[in-house]
C-alpha cells in the first residue's frame, strides 16, 4: 500500500501521471535552465571563446503528492 508500506517516487512528471492513484511525488528537472545554459555554452563555441569542462548545478524541483509518507517509528 502506497504510502502506507512504501513511498515512490518518480522523475517523469507528465500530466498522464496525475491520473495514477495516489498522485506521485515527483523530482522535475528545470528543462528551461538546463536549455539555457547549453546555448550559453554552445554561443562561446560558436564565438571561438574556450568553454572550460565544468559541471553546472541545476537544482531540481520537488513537486509532493500523495505517494510519500514518513517512515514509520
């Protein structure tokens, strides 16, 4: 039983997904910024300006529904 005897999550976040019983807790990941930075990233390219090899952090959003629970005592 969802939440009662486990929690789930998920990382797709389509709108078919709040149809699944108890709606799930979701992990979205900021499409908008992750595009941003890689044509920032591809103008230097194109500009012939070095692009160091670096991560970039682009923090998740956590959409809460009804599919987590906290553990039990």
């Amino acid at each position: 039983r969802v939440p009662d005897d486990i929690s789930v999550m998920t990382s797709l976040n389509a709108r078919f997904m709040q149809r699944v019983l108890p709606t799930l807790t979701a992990i979205r990941i900021p499409q908008e910024a992750v595009a941003a930075e890689a044509g920032e990233t591809l103008a230097r390219l194109v500009r012939g300006e070095p692009v160091d090899a670096v991560q970039r952090h682009i923090p998740p959003d956590l959409i809460e529904n009804g599919s987590v629970a906290p553990p039990r005592r």
